[in-house]
C-alpha cells in the first residue's frame, strides 16, 4: 500500500479509503499472499497484491434499419389515417 500511496501522492489513511472505495466499485481485485518472514520463528506475514480491472466501455446495442424503417412507416400510416 505504500507504493500505491507514493504513487497517487496520498496519506496511507487516504489511499485505504480509495483501495476500498474502488473494490466496492468493482475497479480493483485484490489478491492476499503470506510471505514467510523469519524461519526459526515461523513468522508468516500476510500481503495483499492490488490490480486494477479494466472494464469494457459500454456500447449501445445496433439498430436494426429494417425495424426502424417499419416503426416509421406505421406512424406514417397514423398520420395519414388522422387527417
């Protein structure tokens, strides 16, 4: 984490509170690790790996021109029927 602190320029309080904002957006995935730290002891120290996911800009869905062209020509049809 403070890797990421010096990176963005933000306190390690701050940089919490930005981790845990985007994992709950969705933006980041988090993987945990334990890193033996000292043998005789069998000391094990737990790390946490960040990775940013990134998502796939949202596309709207194609119109069909065939569908368009009909819905237009029933109101054409509405128009012409009013009158």
């Amino acid at each position: 984490m403070t890797q990421i602190s010096n990176l963005f320029g933000l306190r390690g309080a701050q940089t919490q509170r930005l981790l845990a904002l985007m994992m709950s957006q969705g933006r980041v995935e988090t993987k945990k690790f334990a890193i033996l730290v000292n043998k005789e002891y069998s000391l094990v120290r737990p790390i946490v790996h960040y990775r940013l996911i990134k998502k796939k800009p949202i596309s709207l869905p194609k119109r069909n021109a065939r569908k368009v062209s009909a819905v237009n020509k029933s109101w054409k049809c509405l128009e012409h029927n009013s009158m």
